[in-house]
C-alpha cells in the first residue's frame, strides 16, 4: 500500500503545475545524557539508562553525550491536483536509523463536500493529542512528547478516513472515522526496548473515530480505538512463537489551554488486551507561562500496568520534568530540559534516571 501511493503520487506529481507543489521542512537536533539514578546495565547497555522514544528504540546510557539518539530532519511535498483532490507525503531520516529515510505519510486527500474530506494512504495513528506533529519538534512544548503515555510499538497505519467539521459559534468541532493496518517486520521497539530480537508485529481490523472541540482557549479531543494483534517472535536458538488476534481497545481524553501566558497540557489513556488479562493506563500533565520569548515549564507523567493473576510482570514509571523554551527567531526554538525517572516495574527493566536534553528545532 505505501509504496503503491507514493507511486501514484509521484505520477500525478508530473502533470500538475508548479503552482500546485508546495514543499516544506523541519529539523530537530538533540543533545541528551542519560546520568545518576541507577547503574547497572539495560539490553546490553551500560546505565545510568533513559529512553527518549520507543517508537525508534532511541535509548541514552551510560553518562554519555549524544547527537545520535532523537535528531532528524523532515520533508514534506502537497500537490494540488484538482480544487477537491491533493496529495501528501512527508518522509523523515533519524540519526536513531542512521539516517535512512521513512515514509510517515503518504495519502490522498479528496474533499466530497465543503466541510467533508477523505484521505486513503498512509497516515499517523490518531491515538494522541500529538499524534500529526509528533515528531515536528518545533509545534511541541516540550524537548520530546512525554514518553510514558506516547510510549506504544506501532504509531501509524494504512487506509482510509472520513473527518467532517462544523462549527458552532466560536467553536470548531471535528469528527473523524478511520480503519486501516500496520504491518512491521523485525518492530524496532520490540527488539530495541523489550525483547532484544526479531519480533514481528502487525496491528490488523484497526477501527475507530475520534471527536476534536475547540476555540481560541480550549481545546479537547476524545479517542477510542480498536484492533487485533498479531506476534511472531524469534527468539536466538529456538523456535519461532506465534500469538494471532489478541484483541485491543484504546480509549484516550486530552485537553489544552492557551489563556494569556499560560499554557497547560494534558493527556490520559488506557490500553485494554482482556485475552492476555492486561490494562494499562498512563497519563501527563503540563504548566508553562510565558515571559516574552522564553517559557518556562513543568510537567510529571505516569505509566502504571495493572498487576492481575496471570499479569505479574508489569512495568511501571513515572518522570518529573522541567524545562525552558526559546523562540529566539521566527520559526526557530531552542528547548532545555531536565526529567527524573522513577521505574518501580516488577521485572528488570530502565531503573531510575535523570536525563538532560538540549534541543534545536526549526521550520522551513
């Protein structure tokens, strides 16, 4: 499917006039050290440990500085096809990945009425409040999404969904649909974060909707998400294990308010797989305040998986961050921040950390 669009796109790309590309970029270089806490070692690895994405297995250790671990740069092209049809494709190279870039999206857009749209292709998964802008570090208040609640193996699928939007006096409401896949051979996550080898995992019948409200203060968006799993797993030396059509639901609730020169952010979910008697539940919340171009901020956030019966080997952690952003030029930030970790999980998994994060993004 994704490399079917970025085919199509391309070739509608060559008939459509100049006027109709747009192309835009962005960029984010992070400087991060990973120190105190606990020593010890994580997946092979010298700690002090602190993971800075899951998605991309982008792990910091061992009191070391590094370049290597969340840095990126990002390209976008939109065509203009006709007045009702566009198309879209955003790639992204990783330091994390050595630079080898990947598709995040890749759709077409068609409009079937004024205030209703389809989009078919490859999109991010619309789990959570940052879900588009994840990794376009310049629209985040913060050095990196906080990873205790953005913290799940799969983060986009292939398909299709239909967003209608309305308005209400100042309000703007927004309802979206959608269904599609995600297939990953060899999950970067599962093998760089949990289980140190190949580990195949497809997200399969993934349906859901979710309802966007605001205004010039307030905004909130509700989520609910379902689908099957399936995991095939290879661990060295032994026979492949197969696990097909676990089933999950995943309900989710943010909120954001920009009032004067506050900012606050906030954001809850739950992942439920009942056949495998397991429920999780994370939530984040942040206070900044703005001083002309500098805006200082704090924020805490949580991991927690029920411990059940049969469900006894659960992680859980929590992080205490602080943290200063600066737009110094337009389009441009500079970002430092400062987490505390604290993993109580069941099993050997991070132990504590404190991690610092200096962070450049920009647009162009």
């Amino acid at each position: 499917m994704k490399k079917l669009m970025i085919a199509a796109l391309l070739s509608s790309a060559g008939m459509a006039q100049a006027s109709d590309l747009s192309i835009s970029g962005f960029a984010t270089v992070t400087a991060g050290k990973a120190y105190g806490g606990s020593d010890g070692e994580f997946m092979g690895q010298p700690c002090p440990c602190f993971i800075g994405n899951y998605e991309h297995g982008a792990v910091y250790h061992g009191n070391e500085w590094s370049l290597a671990r969340e840095s990126l740069v990002g390209l976008q092209a939109s065509y203009r096809f006709t007045g009702k049809l566009s198309g879209t494709v955003q790639a992204v190279a990783r330091a994390s990945e050595h630079g080898k870039p990947e598709v995040d999206w890749a759709y077409l857009s068609y409009d079937i009425a004024p205030d209703t749209t389809v989009q078919v292709g490859r999109r991010r998964l619309p789990i959570y409040a940052y879900s588009d802008s994840v990794y376009i570090g310049y629209t985040l208040p913060w050095a990196r999404v906080p990873q205790d609640i953005y913290g799940w193996e799969v983060g986009a699928y292939n398909g299709v969904n239909v967003r209608h939007s309305r308005s209400f006096g100042d309000w703007a409401v927004t309802g979206t649909l959608f269904a599609g896949q995600e297939t990953t051979e060899n999950n970067t996550e599962q093998r760089k974060i949990y289980y140190g080898y190949r580990v195949d995992d497809d997200w399969k019948h993934i349906l859901g909707g979710y309802l966007d409200v605001s205004n010039e203060v307030f905004g909130a968006r509700l989520i609910y998400m379902q689908n099957s799993i399936d995991l095939s797993m290879y661990p060295p030396g032994e026979d492949p294990t197969f696990a097909r059509g676990t089933r999950q639901r995943i309900v989710g609730l943010s909120g954001s308010i920009d009032y004067g020169n506050w900012m606050v952010r906030a954001e809850a979910n739950r992942f439920m797989r009942p056949a495998l008697d397991y429920k999780s539940s994370s939530w984040t919340a942040t206070v900044g305040y703005r001083i002309g171009q500098f805006m200082p901020m704090a924020g805490f956030s949580s991991y927690k998986e029920k411990q059940t019966a049969t469900y006894t080997e659960t992680q859980n952690d929590n992080t205490r961050f602080v943290g200063v952003r600066w737009d110094f030029r337009k389009n441009m930030d500079l970002k430092v921040q400062w987490d505390s970790v604290k993993d109580s999980s069941a099993y050997d998994f991070t132990k504590n950390a404190k991690m610092v994060t200096v962070t450049w993004d920009v647009l162009f």
